[in-house]
C-alpha cells in the first residue's frame, strides 16, 4: 500500500531529522503565486479573522488536501489526496464564499491510484497537477477534463509552478533519491535537468529564473530557463522547503527543522529570522500576501503517532517583524499550503482536518 500524502506531511522529514540539529517535518510541496508588486513596511492589521470550511470531500477522515491555488474561473482549486484502498483522488474548485462548486476525481486507467500533490494555474487556462504515484504530470480543464503527461524512468514529481518563459517548471525526484528540475510545455514536451539532491519547492522569480530548495543538503538553487544551475548554502542554517517571491524583489523560504524564516536575495545574500515564532513551531509554506508581507503556515508535532497541535499562521514582514496568529483556527488542523486567492485573502487547506481555511488581513 502506498503511503498517504498525509504520511509525507507528517514523516517526510524523518531522513532528514536526522542530519539535522532538531526534527523536521516535510510535506506535500507548495505553490505559490506571483509576489505582490506593493512593498515597504506592511504595519500589521488590525484585526485578522480565520474561518474554516468543511466542503472537501469526507470519508472517514482519509482526505488529506494537498494543495490550493487561485484559478483561470476565480475559484479556488485543491488536491485532496487519499489512499487507493479507500478511494480516488479528488480535485476540487472551492468558490470564495468557501464552497465547493465542483468535484472532479481522478482515476488513471490502468493503475492502482494517484497522488496529487501540488497544483498551479497554466498559461493555457488549464490547472497542472503533479501526481508522484503514477510519476507524470496531469494537465486538467476547468470543466474536470484529465490529460496525464508520462515522465521517463523514475521521476517523482512535487512541486509545480509557471516559468517567465510560459512553461511549466517541477521539482522532482529520480531513482535512488537524486533531484532533477523539470521544464514541460503545454504541449507537453518534457524537460529534465539534474541538480544535486533532492528537490522539495520551486517558485518563479523575480529576475526571470526559478528558484527551488534541497532538503538534504540545505541549499537555495537558482535555474534558468535556458537549465543553468548555480546553487547557494551560505547562512542557510536548517534544510529550507518552501519557497515563495516577495514583494521585495527577494525570495522568501521556510525551514521547520529550525523553526525559522529565510531571506535571500537573487546574488544569494541570505537573512534568516526566528524571533516572534513559537519555539516549538514549525513553518511550513510561505507565500505573498495582499499586504505586502508574507503570510506562512506552521504546527507542532508530538509524540511518536505523529499527533497535531498548536496550529497557527504566521505573517512576516519585508523587515522582518513576526507575528502569529491561531484564533478560530483547530489547533490540530495542521494548516499546510496558503496561498492568495481571487478575493485577496489568504487562504489554505488543513491537511489532518480535510478543510480549507480563510483568513482575512
């Protein structure tokens, strides 16, 4: 039986807990969209409001939602994730007022199931999906239509996002734990260059390159779109995982391991800040928001069954200043991607409570 993208979540870090000063979490990648172009001091608001919704699709608590980003149509769009055994993946578009106007589930013919991990808005007005299981990427229209994109060998695919040249650009992970950067065309053409390590998050950035992160070895690496690879480590002090452009002209990361949130700039300057976050928090995925700072997911685990507590958002400014916020939040929903929405709120999905989440600067 395969593991559930819930188990990623939970343990995918377990390998690399242990090259680390403090256990991890790892997860499901994230996406993210493009930074916002306001910048300067974001003060902080004056009231945030949370709200959680409960239209995923339920049974027996084995959903486990990947992924959220804004669509061509102006919904939301999530991967939910579940086991074979139990049923099929499911993709869902969610409209603003936190309803799921539509339920596509995706079955390819021929296999045991799928694992849709992470989702992003194409250029061609189509929603691209990548599925680890089954080791291709999945082309989907608004109305539920699948198209599946078969990559060679043994490439596990992650994370997903848009390049400045209109393709589409994937982290991903070969046969005996190498990473590879893919580039596929709407076409379908496919790709692949070899970095490093393994690769967990990838985001466009803002000098016309991608930019994606290494668990295993901390590092920060930077791709153009013609495949060049130049890759940083300096001041990076835990493994980074996700990965978002700021409003800053800078990339945003997270590191959960320790506890903090990274800085680095396109010549590979890199800052790092913890103060304002709970020792015992873990960020996870990080975006822009519509304020001007960043909005990140974080949660603490415990125990050795992995249990959820102390889920919280968390909001950093281009400054630095931290601050968190779990009211009206299920503190063991284990919030994980966030992304801006067509609204101009953030929004998110709980992973262990198969819900989505608003909040409202």
């Amino acid at each position: 039986m395969r593991h559930l993208a819930l188990l990623l979540v939970l343990v995918g870090l377990a390998a690399l807990g242990s090259a680390c000063s403090n256990t991890g979490v790892a997860g499901i990648p994230a996406l993210h969209n493009t930074a916002s172009p306001s910048g300067g001091l974001a003060p902080e608001p004056k009231s945030v409001r949370i709200r959680e919704f409960a239209d995923l699709p339920q049974y027996a608590g084995y959903y486990s939602p990947a992924a959220i980003t804004t669509g061509p149509d102006g919904n939301l769009w999530a991967t939910d994730t579940i086991d074979q055994d139990f049923g099929e993946n499911a993709v869902v578009a969610i409209a603003t007022s936190g309803a799921a106007v539509h339920t596509y589930y995706f079955q390819p013919y021929g296999t045991q199931g799928s694992d849709l991990l992470d989702i992003t808005a194409g250029p061609d007005g189509a929603l691209w999906i990548t599925d680890e299981y089954n080791e291709q990427i999945v082309k989907m229209t608004t109305q539920g239509q699948f198209t599946s994109y078969p990559l060679s060998g043994y490439t596990a695919p992650w994370s997903i996002c848009v390049g400045a040249d209109k393709a589409l650009w994937f982290t991903a992970t070969m046969l005996g734990g190498a990473g590879a950067i893919g580039r596929i065309t709407t076409s379908g053409h496919v790709t692949l260059y070899s970095v490093t390590a393994r690769t967990s998050d990838i985001t466009a950035g803002p000098d016309g390159a991608l930019w994606f992160t290494e668990l295993q070895t901390s590092q920060i690496g930077r791709i153009t779109t013609h495949g060049k690879v130049t890759m940083f480590s300096h001041g990076i002090t835990s493994a980074p995982y996700s990965i978002t452009a700021g409003p800053d002209g800078a990339l945003w990361f997270t590191e959960p391991a320790g506890g903090r949130i990274g800085r680095i700039t396109t010549n590979g300057r890199v800052t790092e800040y913890s103060k304002g976050i709970t020792p015992t928090e873990e960020p996870y995925d990080i975006t822009s928001g519509p304020d001007g700072a960043l909005w990140f997911t974080e949660y603490e685990e415990y125990g050795s069954s992995y249990q959820i507590h102390a889920s919280k958002i968390g909001r950093i400014t281009t400054t630095g200043a931290i601050s968190e916020y779990s009211r009206h939040l299920d503190p063991g929903s284990a919030p994980t991607t966030i992304t801006t929405g067509p609204d101009k709120k953030l929004w998110f999905v709980e992973t262990t409570a198969d819900r989505t989440g608003r909040l409202r600067p």
